[in-house]
C-alpha cells in the first residue's frame, strides 16, 4: 500500500444490519460509522451479526465509512475490549 493509502484501523461492534450488507458500528472512540464487509470476507462467507467485535479499515478521506476486515472469535483470548 503506498505511503498517500495510509487506512485507519480501529475496533467497534456493530450495532445494526441493514439489507444492503451495510452495518452500523459504534466505534471505541466513540463515534459511529457504517461498514461493509470485505471482499474475501464474503468469498469465505464469514457472518458478521449483531454484538460481533469486529476490525473497520477507514480512509482518511472519510470517516464515516469503512470495510470490514476481521471478526473477533468469542474463543480468541485477546479479544479486544472497549475502553472503560
């Protein structure tokens, strides 16, 4: 990825599925954002639900909006949890 592509990654948990494979996401800092899965996400048909913790890559032009780049597993012990 070159140097002016630098993403963003940050964890949250979606909040709510909409039909068009949008989700919407509290992010851990606080803010909101709607995501999409990635590509090989849904090549590999890995379900994104309701209280996943999951990983957003955003741009820095915008965001507000970001793809879906990994799902936590329940059993990972380093699961990453929101702030206190």
């Amino acid at each position: 990825m070159s140097e002016k592509e630098q993403k963003i990654e940050v964890d949250g948990e979606v909040l709510e599925s909409y039909k068009s494979g949008m989700y919407r996401i509290a992010l851990d800092n606080g803010h909101e954002a709607l995501g999409y899965t990635a590509g090989k996400m849904r090549r590999y048909r890995i379900k994104i639900l309701i209280g996943d913790r999951i990983k957003l890559e955003l741009s820095p032009y915008d965001l507000t909006r970001g793809r879906i780049v990994y799902r936590y597993r329940e059993s990972d012990g380093n699961v990453a949890q929101p702030p206190v």
